[in-house]
C-alpha cells in the first residue's frame, strides 16, 4: 500500500532519503547502524503519531534529529552564521487513491497533480519565532531549543490527522523494545559503582549535586519562582521550582550510557544488542573480581 517513504534528517539519516517499495512483501537488509530500524520507526511515526511507545507530540527531544544536522547547526549559530533551525520531515506516499488523503501537500514536486499519503513534521513553530530569535542573539546555545517546536501531523489534503481520523492502521513489532529499554542504564551504574573507589564516587556525587544545584541559580529560573510565588494563592510561603537533591534522586540512577553523543535509546537495535551483550560480559566480570575494599567502600555485587 505504501508506494515510497520520504525521509529527512530522523535519527541517522542525514538530509534527505527517500525508499520505493514494491507491491507484496519488503525486506530491509543490512549492517547494523544501516538505518533499518530508523526506516521501520519513521514509517509507523508517520502512520501513528507514535514513537517508542509515546506520543511524539509530548515527548520531543533532539535525539529525535541527525546527530551531524544538530551539531553543525549549534557550531554554526556560536559562529555568528546564518542557520535554518533542523527539522524532521517524513512523508509516505500510497499507491492507491484515498479521497481522504489526496492533495497537493507534499515535497515531491516532479509528482505532478496530486497525491495520496501522510506526513509528520517536527519543526521550529512560527508562533515562537520572536522568542528563537531572542535566544539566538542572547549568546550561544549547547542543544538544540525543543520547547519552540511542534509537531505537524497532516494528509497531503492539508487535513491535520488524529489517530482516529487516519484510515491506516500501523501495527510496529519490535521484541526487543521492553528488554532494552533503560537496561544499559541500569548495567552502566551498578559497572561504575563497583570501579569507582570511595574518593571517587564521592566527586561524582559532589559533582551532581553542584549542577543540580545550579538549576535554581539560573536567573530565568529565579524570576519564575518569583513569578509564581506572586501568584500563588495556596500558602504564605515561598513557591520555588527545583530539582531534587534528595537520596531518591542520585547521580548513579541518572546515569545513561551515550555512543558519539547519542543516548543508547535511540541507537540501532543491532548495536543495542551487541552493547547490552558488552555490557552482561563487564558486568560477570566486575562481579568474579576478587577485590580488597575498605569498610567504607561497597562491595561487588
């Protein structure tokens, strides 16, 4: 049903790739970091609003976009240059006429007349274009500004699209999902805790705290808390947004494990597979060790 899927700059695709398919069924082969699942992902994105089991729309982040795309963005903008913000555009086009989705909204242009499909974009929302250009010129920027973009769900009939409203259905199999999800940050931290002596673990912890710390220092977070407490009819008190420093929340149970800058989340499944692995061998390792330690350092598990 799908005749050919466009993609521009999701995940490891850099710029713009566009797939035909042939009637009947598809395979996708190659080496892992190919791009296959990034393919797969993008094409039930578009057909359901979905990704990773949330809703884009709520759950935006840069990981979303090319590493490269983001990175020369961000150089370019700390340089003084002109720079288009990056955006996400997936578009599938159908081999048959669905009234519902046939209009004259898509980029293919050589396709003359009109087309049936569906499209997601994920790009800088114009309603902030006065507060981006603000940002821009305050200084320079580390990661890409997300809260002034917005997800654009739409059928090539320029009729914004709901998971009701959409005739297609997408149904994404993914076994590996559940059994991947969060685990190498679970690995990673009992790996690091059973290397790190006790000096060690002490600066980490310090360390994380002075950036958590740091959060309620920032001047923009300080006029909100004064905005709010202004407002607040609920107590007397001082009303302050923050982050907590308590025990529940510590430096090794936020620790992600991150490959060229790409949280593990959002790397291949393949190389998800081959790291966990890396990960189960450090980890039998580190516990086989036959260590002295202090009373004060924690042991193997």
């Amino acid at each position: 049903m799908i005749r050919s899927v466009k993609i521009e700059n999701f995940k490891c695709i850099k710029g713009s790739f566009t797939l035909d398919f042939k009637k009947g069924i598809n395979i996708l082969v190659g080496n892992n970091e190919a791009g296959k699942s990034t393919i797969l992902e993008a094409i039930h994105l578009a057909l359901s609003g979905i990704f990773r089991g949330k809703l884009v729309k709520g759950n935006l982040t840069q990981y979303l976009f090319n590493y490269e795309v983001v990175k020369e963005y961000i150089e370019n903008v700390n340089d003084g240059k002109t720079s288009e913000p990056p955006y996400i555009l997936i578009e599938l086009y159908l081999d048959e006429v669905l009234p519902i989705l046939e209009g004259d909204k898509f980029s293919e242009k050589e396709t003359s007349g009109k087309a049936s499909g569906v499209a997601l974009k994920i790009a800088l929302d114009e309603k902030y274009n006065e507060e981006y250009e603000s940002l821009i010129k305050s200084g320079s920027i580390e990661s890409l500004p997300i809260e002034y973009y917005d997800v654009e769900w739409y059928s090539f009939a320029r009729k914004a699209l709901t998971a009701r409203s959409i005739p297609i259905k997408s149904s994404f199999i993914d076994v590996g999902f559940s059994k991947f999800r969060n685990g190498s940050d679970i690995y990673i931290s009992r790996i690091v805790q059973n290397i790190l002596d006790t000096d060690e673990k002490t600066k980490v912890a310090q360390a994380y705290r002075k950036v958590k710390e740091t959060f309620s220092k920032d001047q923009s977070i300080a006029d909100i808390n004064s905005k709010i407490t202004d407002i607040s009819k609920l107590s007397n008190k001082e009303i302050e947004l923050t982050v907590d420093l308590g025990s529940r929340s510590t430096w090794d149970g936020s620790l992600i494990t991150q490959l060229d800058k790409i949280p593990f989340d959002f790397i291949g499944k393949g190389e998800q597979s081959i790291i966990k692995t890396d990960l189960v061998d450090l980890r039998q390792y580190f516990g086989h060790m036959k260590v002295n330690f202090s009373d004060s350092a924690l042991k193997l598990i």
